[in-house]
C-alpha cells in the first residue's frame, strides 16, 4: 500500500464512514475534524483545495439526510454563497457570491458539507490545473506533473484524501481526465441528471460527481439529483448506490482501442488498456472489437465549444475577459468566425453520433475507449506538442477521445485500471446508453472488481 500519514478516517470510503455516521460510532464532526488535519498536512504544497471553509461547513450539519454530513470539495466554477469564487481568472479573484449555485444547495439538503473550493483551470479551460489566481495544482503522485483538469483539484485532493467526494465538472473530459491521472473515478452524467451548466439550456457543460471508488461516486450522484433545470429529469426510483451494489460478474464491452481513428494514442497506454481488457475477457466478460463512423466529431466538437465561449463572452463585461489566458483568446476568436451552417452541421453529426452509438449499445453494456492518449506530462506544458508523433493543433487535439460523450450526451465515466511504465496512473473511459448512468456505473464496478486497483489515498510525492 501506499504510504499515507493522513488521519485513519480519511482513508476509508464515504460508503464506510456514511454507514459510521448512521451507526453514531463518529459524527460529522469527526469528519470535519480530519478532513482539516489533512488538508493543512497537504495544502499549500499540493494546491488543490485552495480556498477552505471549514467554519461554514461545522454550521450546517445535518444529521438525518443521504450523506450526513460528509465533507466535500467543491470546483472553483460553482458558486457557494459566501465562499470565495475565482474561476480562476484575475477578473474574479475577490468575487464572494451571495448565493449557491442550485446544485450546492441540493448537495447541502442531502447532507454535504463544503469545506472548500477546488483548483482549475482559468475558466475551466484546458486539462492542466493552473491559473493566475493560484498557480498550478500538481498530480499527487508526482507533483512535477500535470493532475489532469479541468476538476484537477478535485481529483488531487481526493488522491491525498482531503475529502472522501469531490464536485466536478465536465465539456472536454473535465471529469474524465483527471480522474485518469490521479487513480480516481470520475463520471460525467447525462445532461440534467445534476444540475446544469451556468447556460441553463446547455446540454454539452454538465457537473457531476468524483470519488475513490465507483460505489463512492454513485452515493455522490444520489445526492446531486434534485435540481430543477430546464433539462432536468426526475430521478430514478432505485437509488445509484443500491445498482453499484448489484453489479454482476461479468458484462459485454465493445472496445475502441483509438476510438475507430479519432485520436492518436501512446504505445504505454494502449498496451495497459489492451491488457485490462484482455483480464476482464479471461475473467468472463465479453470484449468485442467495434467500429463507429466518427467523420465530423472533431469539427462538430470545435463547433459548438467555440458557441459556447461566444455565450460567455456575451455575458462577461471588458473588465473580466480583457486577463483571459492566450488559449481563451483565441477561443474567442473561433467563435466570431462560427456560420449559422458550421453549427447546422454540427448538430447534424452529432445526432449520426448519437444514433450510431446508441445502435452500438443493443449489443454491449457498455463501450470502452482511451479516456486520453498518453500520461502527464511536466506542469509546466499546457497541452502535449504531440501525442504519437502528431503534433497538437491546440489543446484541444489530445482531448478528442472525450467529444464522444460530450456531443451524444450519453454518460461516461472513468475507471483506473493501473500503472504506466513510470508508475503515473491511468484509467479507461467507458459509456453506457441513454440516461443509463445505473447501468454504467454497475458495469464500471464489476470491471472495478477484476482490476482490483488500489485507489487508497497517499501521500503527496
């Protein structure tokens, strides 16, 4: 195991300490206590909770509810009333909200305790955690290297066990990438299950949940639902959790070992996927090779990605957007250049995509692919110069492999399934069907079964 010095309590699962806090063996108390202890052994060091409210979280306890008072993180981009709010952009870096976003206040009604505000990306741009409110949050298994983003603060603070759930969110595999690189689970919902985007009617941006395991992950969804949006569904009449724990022993998976050409992946990385799925097929799952027609995803993808920059620049005064980092500028700019005919085209594809891959569906639980195409790299780089030996565009080009979930709204989740050669982690990203995150999350346990990874958290190195 890995070494951890952290307080005893933040080394089990929320699971455990949820059936602890029923019991009357600990309290929230217990928890805020030691989430505290391990966040002042880690931060400043780590950077990943980089604003702490503990006093607020020891005034809202509630006992008799979902998570009963189990500390949480809760993404520099979602507003809590009172709480320090940056989206990690020097236009915002004194801004304190006077009222929560509507899923914190669903996530608080259900027994969550905010005890800070994680790092990201100036406003959520990009899969490495650094900004120029804060600087850079390093991944807790080596901290000279990228944690992974946009939620890379998230995912961080999980690793070393600041909390035992943390809040993220996700367009270009926000949730999904850092999870990856950090041993963690991480899983995009359909759009409307918890909560929305700043855009209400938004369907691409959505929140969702992240923790050490995936039955931790599905008692975090249970307490995000709730939140009424114009998107927004009811939940279903079997909680998350009680499907995660009926999960069977085997499932059907069809693979896409570079998502049918969509994107280049490292030898490393197909290797370690190829071999997990090699274990789940001799463990008795079924893994079949499939093909999807992915022609336009990317250009779909830009397209609508730069609409929404486009909204927000619209929303934004002179003032905020004038610090943008170089890459939002230049977001920005695609967005000026958008036709009404490239964003007829994209919604054209991505509904092939989505009728394609739902067709897919029938014959699999779910279908797996790279959640990104190689490990970290050094901090200090954005985004990889190229992957494979293709050179990168822009940031976007090593985040292709998420456009898929993004632009079908189907859920998806990353699972860790073990070690690169230089010992970082990585996981596989796997999707199930239509508001099926039930079914997901009961394929991604029993693949959690077979792999049998240590997700226990560690010490920063």
């Amino acid at each position: 195991m890995a070494n951890f010095t952290g307080p005893t309590l933040c080394a089990l699962t929320a699971v455990e300490v949820r059936t602890l806090l029923k019991s009357g063996e600990i309290s929230a108390q217990d928890l805020l206590d030691a989430a505290d202890t391990r966040v002042e052994q880690t931060e400043p060091q780590q950077n990943a909770m980089v604003t702490q409210c503990f006093p607020r979280a020891r005034a809202r306890i509630k006992p008799d509810t979902l998570l009963g008072g189990i500390p949480i993180g809760v993404k520099d981009l979602t507003e809590v009333a009172g709480v320090r709010t940056t989206y990690g952009t020097i236009g915002f870096k004194d801004h304190i909200p006077k009222a929560s976003d509507p899923l914190v206040l669903a996530m608080e009604t259900h027994g969550a305790l905010v005890v800070g505000k994680t790092n990201t990306p100036e406003m959520g741009a990009g899969a490495n955690t650094f900004n120029d409110v804060f600087g850079p949050t390093g991944n807790p298994h080596n901290r000279a290297l990228n944690a992974g983003g946009s939620s890379g603060g998230a995912a961080s603070g999980l690793a070393t066990g600041q909390v035992w759930l943390s809040h993220g969110s996700d367009y270009g595999g926000s949730l999904r990438t850092p999870a990856a690189y950090c041993n963690v689970v991480g899983l995009r919902p359909s759009p409307g299950r918890a909560g929305g985007s700043g855009t209400v009617f938004d369907t691409l941006g959505v929140q969702g949940p992240m923790a050490r395991n995936v039955a931790d992950c599905a008692l975090f969804l249970d307490a995000m639902q709730g939140v009424e949006t114009p998107i927004s569904f009811p939940a279903p009449a079997t909680s998350f959790l009680s499907a995660v724990e009926a999960a069977p022993d085997t499932i059907r998976i069809g693979y896409m070992p570079d998502l049918c050409g969509h994107g280049p992946v490292e030898a490393d990385v197909s290797d370690l996927l190829s071999a997990a799925l090699n274990q789940a097929e001799k463990s008795g799952c079924t893994v079949e090779q499939v093909n999807l027609n992915t022609a336009g995803m990317d250009q779909a993808f830009r397209a609508l990605r730069a609409l929404a920059f486009a909204t927000t620049a619209l929303s934004l005064p002179a003032e905020i957007s004038r610090h943008f980092k170089a890459t939002i500028q230049g977001n920005a700019a695609d967005a000026a250049a958008l036709t009404a005919n490239d964003l007829a085209k994209a919604t054209l594809t991505r509904t092939q995509l989505y009728r394609d891959t739902t067709a897919l569906l029938q014959h699999f639980d779910i279908l797996a692919f790279p959640v990104v195409g190689l490990g970290p790299l050094p901090r200090e780089i954005e985004f990889p110069p190229e992957v494979n030996g293709l050179k990168s565009r822009d940031y976007l080009d090593w985040l292709g492999f998420s456009n898929l979930a993004t632009l079908t709204s189907l859920p998806a989740l990353s699972l860790p399934i073990g070690r690169l050669p230089n010992g970082m982690p990585m996981g596989i990203q796997l999707i199930g069907p239509n508001r099926g995150e039930a079914k997901l999350l009961k394929s991604a346990r029993t693949l959690e079964r077979i792999f049998d990874i240590n997700t226990s958290p560690i010490d920063p190195s």
